[in-house]
C-alpha cells in the first residue's frame, strides 16, 4: 500500500483541469491499493489537539464523493478523525 499526498505532483488528480475543492481544515491523499487508486479526504481536530479524536469511516453512495460531506465534516471535525474515501465508480 502507498500514501502519497495530494500536493505531490506525482500524485496529481486524474483531471488536472478540476482541482480538488477547498475545504477548510481537509487534506488529500491518494492511496494505491493493489493497483487500484483511491482519493482519501482527511479532517480532524486543529492545533494541540491534531491527530486526536476517535477516526470515523465517511462513506457515501453512488453517484457521490467526499464532497458531498462538505457541511458534516465543518461539524464534526473538531472532536473526529474523518476519513471520507472516494470509493471506485465516482468522484
């Protein structure tokens, strides 16, 4: 398995043209999984208290992605780690 992050130009969208939309306190990363390429949007509590908070899986169903959970995850990154997965077939 590897993580890159987003920002790494290696690690460009597929669609360089649509960038990915800013979301305050998200970060990206593309995981490749046995040859399959997956995007990860991560949020979670800021300041002292990064990388703290119980992880929460974020899933959504066809035909969404991440953003679809744009208004949730300002709701519930300060107290989670969100880990919201782009699944195949979409986004």
């Amino acid at each position: 398995m590897t993580i890159t992050p987003a920002s790494n130009p290696a690690a460009a969208p597929a669609r360089p043209d649509r960038p990915l939309p800013d979301v305050p306190r998200v970060s990206h990363r593309f995981v490749d999984i046995g040859g399959v390429r997956l995007h990860v949007a991560k949020a979670g509590p800021s300041g002292p208290a990064a990388g703290t908070g119980d992880p929460v899986l974020v899933l959504r169903s066809f035909p969404q992605h991440w953003y679809a959970w744009r208004h949730v995850i300002g709701l519930l990154a300060p107290q989670y780690r969100l880990i919201c997965v782009d699944l195949r077939g979409f986004g």
